[in-house]
C-alpha cells in the first residue's frame, strides 16, 4: 500500500526503509538509509538489430543478456540453419559453438558501462563475429580453453512476464530474486524477501559465480556499480508491429533458451508452444561441457559425443513465456506458458 500511494518513495523510504535496514543490522549488513535513498532506477537504451526482416530489441547492459542474443544470432545468421534442421548434429553444434563463444566474451569484455569501457561496438560487428567463427569446425568439438575471449583493439529463482494489451503495447518483464530464496532473508515487519544478486558480480575475477560463470575485472564490485546479469527480456518487431515478447528466469541459461526460442520460431518456424516446449540445451564457455535436458534425444546426444563433446544431462533448462500477435486474416495473439514449470498464461 504504501507503494501504490507514495510510488518509489513508499520503499526505498520511511517505514519499509527503516525495517530493511534494521533486518540488515540484525544479520550484520551493511546497507544503510543513506543507500537507499540514493538508489535510483537507471532507463538506457535498448539493444536493436535486424535478423532476416525482423528487429529483434533486447535487454542493454550490465545485463549481458542483450549482447549474446546479438552475438548468438549474428553468428549463425549466414549458415542456413533451417536447411540443416531442427536438432540435427550439425544444428546443435553450430548453436553451441556460437554460444561457446559468447559466453567467452561475456567472461572478459560486459559490465556497468558507468564504470567501465565495453567495447560493444565492437562486439557486435559483422567482422568480428565472422572473425569469433572462422575456427568453428562442423563435425569437431572446439574446448573452451582454446576459445578466449576475442581480441579487441542465476537455484534460478528468476520471474519473467510477457504481456501485450488490447491496443498491442508490449512489454517484456524480468525480475529475479538470484539464487534458491535470495539470501534466506525475509524483512521483518515488511514480508519480502532480500535477493542475493551480489553473486552477479565477480566477487573474484576468474573464481565462478554459483552458476558456474566466470567473469573478469569488467564486472567487480565497486560502490554504486550495477552487476552484469543474464536477463533476456526480449521483443521481436514485424512490418514494425509488435511479433514476439518472450523471456524466461534460469541464471546462466536465460540467454541459450531465449536463443532456442527465437531459432525455433524465426528459423524453424515452430508454433510458440512448440517452441517453448522442445527439449533444450546449454553450453556457457566454462565449464566446457553441453548441458541438455533429461528429454533430449539420445541420438544427437551419442553424435555429439563421437564429435567430442561432453554432455551432461540436467534437470530443466529455462521456463521460456512466449506471447505472438499475427495479423494475417485478423489480428490473432497467441501465449504460450512453459510447462516445465507452474507457469500460466491468461487473456482478459
């Protein structure tokens, strides 16, 4: 209530800043009504680029989320994916091996760009790109320790929402907690949970974070610094009209899912809950393993292994919330919640 009255200032002072700050005081932090304060949201400019006719908008930094899904699609955007097929060898490989790379990126080069100097220009370039994929063999497993960084001159307790409106305004909406119950810290008197996004940062460059991702100098902590996150809240433009808003909680794995998501509707031109619902698969640069889920088929597992992969089956990859609005006979809105997953989908 005293959010809906007094907007940001209903939290971030008077009584509810006052009991955040006492629970901190209670377990020995350090967060102070001076803080609070002075924290403020930051609006930047979204990511946009083009794939094949559509303009994909995508989460800016310190979310690296943005960037890899640029990366990812760039670098397979001239391989004709579609003809190889969906979960054929030779398209999982090439979606790995550009997630490989990406995630190597993303280890040295993203951060708070109020802090530091991202060389994202770079980063997203055709030369580049093409330059990141010019190793990658088809049939051969690359190893992360021979893939750096490129040369330059989240338990996952993520909640993400699609939402689009009668008049067609779109958003796309992710939030986290961090890891399993944020920090096992509820703020007495107030009900909710403290987060533990600290871990976001590279507490110590080269050591993994609870996900298993590394990071670099770019993205330590530093007073008032924002940590880079995998968030990958994302809307995706035809003829200039609101196509696609998808996004999914899962730490480390938003991005690779989001990634699938895309390739399964643009490329493989699956229905959303097709798309949304076929096994998946994760590759993060270290540690240098395929991660798929339980359901994934067992052939293209065994022919990955003969090219040189390690694989490794995991519980659910991602909790992808998918929502497509066609205009083709009429405008049609289609949503589609994961079912991996309580996930829910609703129109009013």
């Amino acid at each position: 209530r005293r959010i809906a009255s007094k907007g940001a200032k209903g939290f971030y002072r008077g009584r509810t800043a006052r009991l955040i700050v006492a629970e901190m005081k209670r377990g020995n932090g350090i967060i102070s009504l001076k803080d609070l304060k002075n924290y403020k949201a930051i609006a930047r400019s979204p990511m946009k680029f083009n794939y094949k006719g559509h303009e994909i908008i995508g989460m800016p930094l310190p979310s690296s989320g943005g960037i890899i899904i640029e990366q990812v699609m760039k670098m397979i955007a001239g391989r004709n994916i579609a003809a190889m097929g969906f979960h054929s060898a030779a398209s999982v490989q090439l979606m790995i091996e550009a997630e490989r790379r990406a995630y190597a990126d993303r280890g040295t080069y993203p951060g708070d760009m109020d802090f530091v100097k991202v060389p994202v220009k770079t980063l997203l370039s055709e030369t580049y790109l093409q330059q990141r994929m010019s190793d990658f063999v088809p049939g051969k497993a690359g190893t992360s320790k021979d893939t750096r960084e490129g040369a330059i001159k989240e338990s996952e307790e993520t909640t993400h929402l699609s939402i689009v409106d009668a008049e067609g305004n779109a958003v796309a909406v992710t939030t986290t907690l961090n890891g399993n119950y944020g920090s096992y810290t509820v703020v007495k008197g107030a009900g909710f949970l403290l987060n533990n996004e600290m871990d976001d940062f590279s507490v110590k460059p080269g050591a993994p974070n609870m996900y298993g991702a590394v990071g670099k100098e770019a993205n330590a902590i530093a007073p008032g610094k924002r940590m880079l996150s995998s968030m990958t809240p994302t809307i995706v433009l035809k003829d200039n009209k609101p196509y696609l808003v998808i996004g999914t909680p899962g730490g480390t794995t938003i991005p690779t899912s989001v990634f699938q998501t895309l390739v399964n509707i643009l490329e493989f031109n699956m229905s959303p809950e097709d798309a949304v619902n076929k096994p998946k698969f994760h590759h993060q640069w270290l540690p240098d393993e395929v991660f798929v889920e339980r359901d994934f088929p067992k052939p293209i597992i065994s022919e990955l292994q003969q090219m040189g992969y390690k694989v490794t089956p995991r519980s659910d990859i991602g909790r992808t919330e998918v929502i497509r609005i066609t205009h083709d006979g009429g405008k049609k809105v289609t949503a589609v919640a994961d079912k991996r997953g309580d996930d829910a989908a609703a129109g009013y």
